[in-house]
C-alpha cells in the first residue's frame, strides 16, 4: 500500500478520500468532505494486490481493479464519482500522475501503443469487429434513437441525447455544402444514421461502409425499411478498397481508428477518391497537445487499434496528400456530456447487460465510458471538425454557409424521443 499511499498523499489536495485496505487498515487523503455533496469518497481493495497493482499504472490498474473486483466503491457514490473526484485534481499534474511509474514500463507501453497502431487490413477487420460487432441490444440500452457512437452537439447542456445528436448531424451536413443529387462516400458509417440522414435531407446517393459485419446488416435493414435501399447503400468493405469518384466524404469517428502509419495512406486514397471540386468532413476525437499514444487499458479492452490524433498530425499528412484546410473547429465539453449520459444509461441497464454478458463487463463498461468523460471534461481531449478541399473555390467565401444551413436543417425536424426513456424510469 505504501507506493499507493505515496502517490495519493501528494495527488489529493481537496475534498476527503477513505480507502480502506483489504486487511481492513483506513488510510484518510484530503484536507476534508466540504463542498462534496454525497460527502467523502470511500473505496474499498478486496485484494492484497490491488494497491500495488493500481499504483504501478493507475490508467491501467484501477481500470482493471475495479473490472476483477479488487476495487470496490462505497455507495452513495460509484466509479464515475471516483473518477471524476482523482482526475479533477490530477489536472494539476497532467497526466503524468496517472501513467506508469516505472520507466522500463513507461518506454514498453510507448513502443507496444507503436506497434498497435500498425491496422492493416486483415488486423483493421478484427479490431473493427472486437468494438462494434458486440451485441446490438447493448448498443441500443445506452446510444440515442438514431445509435450515433459519437460525440453529439450540445447548443444547449439542457438538451437531450436525442436532440445533440441529430443538431451534430446537421453541423456536419452543413459544413459539407452538399447539393441535391450528389454522391457521398460515408466511410466508417457506424449504424447507419447519417448516410440516411443525408439522403433524407438532399435526396443524394450515399455508400457507408465499414468492417464490423452486424453494423452493416443493421444499416441495410434500416435502408430497406425506409425504403431507401436503391439510393443509400452498405458495404462490408474497408475503405482502401473503395473505388470510384464522389462529390462529398464523410469521415465520422474514422481516424481514430485509421492508425498513424495508415495517414498517409488515407489522405492519399481519399484524394483520389474525390472529384475536383469536392468536399470532405472529417470528425475525430483528438487530443489539444502533440502528438501521443493510447494507454494500454483502453487498447487492450475497448479500441485496439486506436489513437485519438493531435490536430498537426491531421493537417501535416493531410497537406503531403494535397489537400487544403478550409475550416477547423474544436469542439470542447459537447463529449464528456455524450458520455454522461451514455453512462448513466448504461447505469439504467445494469440488470439486463450482466444478464447478456457479466458483471466483469459491465464494469468495464463503466469504466470505459466515466474514464473517457473525464478526459473531455477534465483532461485535454476535444473533437476535431476539419474540412479539407482539392479547390478553395469549393466553398462559399464565408462561414456563414455553415451557420444559415446548419439552421435551416435543425427547424426540418424534430428529435426522436429515446424509446427506452418511460422503461428506465
């Protein structure tokens, strides 16, 4: 307990923290509860291992305590509190405090987060399958009406679910200046929401394609169901094997997942794959410092494979390509409200998804989504936006476009209301 009870004693600086260890000695951390609204933290480790194994990496070990059980969170508060409460005073240090603290593991998680990066086709389909191809109920117990699995736009905090994420689309349509009729490559289309929200807005074709196979069932149902199936289109199909030439793409939730080697690769085959006087959105979580690597809890459990990108990674490859950076936005706070109420869903669902998987997922699944809110909320993550063209004449001379359009397609329609909303109450 001592390496823990080190790191604690000079991380802890407000609110009050008890840790009771598993041979029942309390150690306190903290100056006091005030201004804590449930009071002071409790935490209990069931296992003799547990502090060691927490504080040698605290982004993988706590993660992996709490999942095994060895780390238990006193009611009234849950693990989304505890994570909250040790990152919001991490921020003092960065990150440095919860990284590995041997520096012989510091370089081997460097060169393994190196190496995973590398997603060539055969390994892109596995990684693409392990995280989205989990069972479609589970998706539907915590996502919006419309499963968008990405971070939704909050004009207003109050919003609901249903209602940032269908104004996220049409922020992302407007950027686009799509024409009635047009053809548009939506690569990574995820279940399908936005192909089909762009064919109903502008009337335009559109090919989704993406590599988790029940994703792609599940957008070809929804296509035939809306009665759309001649106009937008699914493919179980990586995107380097696109061919052909579009008018607009599409990349929402893509790049985290493309792998750094592979930039090139993407910038280059997109170009190619665009007509002359094209436009394409790109839509990513990234990170507001330089370039970085993806901890190893998250690689090994949730998205293997990715890497959330620093924005001169994104404009550098992206210019060795050919393109030109019309427009960048970051977007800041709109994901740790996503995934708050991705959280709290889930929290709604308990019962069902232990009964579908187990309850060693189910806290991995907590704490997948409390430990991404934080870092939107606490950390340095945002969302990049970035509009790149072949030709600046592609655009109209001022933002404007995007303001007026993205307002004329929020009064067309209104948010779904969440199916499951009366049940969870």
């Amino acid at each position: 307990m001592w390496l823990l009870d080190k790191m604690l004693r000079k991380l802890i600086r407000q609110g009050k923290l008890i840790i009771t260890d598993y041979n029942g000695k309390v150690y306190e951390y903290g100056p006091s509860p005030e201004g804590m609204e449930k009071g002071p933290l409790r935490l209990r480790l069931t296992n003799r291992k547990a502090a060691r194994h927490i504080a040698t990496y605290p982004q993988v070990g706590a993660g992996e305590a709490y999942m095994w059980g060895w780390l238990e969170v006193e009611e009234p508060h849950d693990i989304r509190d505890m994570i909250l409460f040790v990152t919001e005073q991490a921020k003092t240090f960065g990150d440095k405090a919860l990284q590995a603290q041997n520096p012989l593991k510091k370089i081997a998680q460097k060169l393994a987060a190196k190496a995973d990066s590398i997603n060539l086709k055969s390994k892109a389909r596995k990684n693409a399958e392990h995280t989205y191809n989990l069972t479609r109920r589970l998706y539907e117990l915590f996502l919006d009406e419309d499963r968008q699995y990405t971070m939704g736009y909050y004009r207003d905090p109050e919003n609901s679910l249903e209602k940032a994420q269908l104004d996220k689309k049409a922020h992302l349509a407007a950027k686009m200046n799509i024409k009635p009729g047009m053809k548009v490559l939506d690569i990574g289309c995820g279940w399908g929401g936005f192909a089909l929200y762009l064919n109903r807005t502008y009337g335009c074709e559109v090919l989704g394609v993406a590599l988790a196979p029940d994703q792609i069932a599940f957008c070809k149902e929804r296509a035939k169901a809306e009665g759309v199936d001649d106009k937008v289109k699914f493919a179980l199909m990586d995107y380097r094997d696109v061919e052909g030439q579009f008018d607009r793409i599409s990349s929402v939730g893509l790049l985290e997942h493309v792998g750094t080697p592979h930039y090139p690769q993407f910038f280059e085959h997109t170009q190619r794959l665009l007509k002359p006087d094209g436009v394409m959105i790109a839509h990513c979580c990234g990170r507001t410092g330089p370039p970085g690597t993806t901890d190893a809890w998250t690689r090994k459990y949730i998205f293997p494979g990715g890497y959330i990108p620093a924005l001169s990674e994104l404009v550098v490859e992206s210019e060795k390509a050919g393109w030109q950076v019309m427009d960048v936005e970051a977007m800041r706070f709109h994901y740790s409200l996503t995934l708050e109420e991705w959280y709290n869903r889930t929290v709604m669902h308990h019962k069902e998804i232990v009964e579908m998987y187990d309850e060693r997922f189910y806290r991995m699944w907590l704490y997948y989504l409390a430990g991404a809110e934080q870092s939107f909320r606490h950390g340095t993550l945002v969302n990049w936006q970035l509009i790149y063209v072949k030709d600046r004449e592609a655009l109209p001379m001022t933002r404007e476009f995007i303001h007026e359009e993205s307002a004329r397609l929020r009064s067309l329609e209104e948010p779904p209301q969440w199916h499951l909303a009366q049940a969870a109450e």
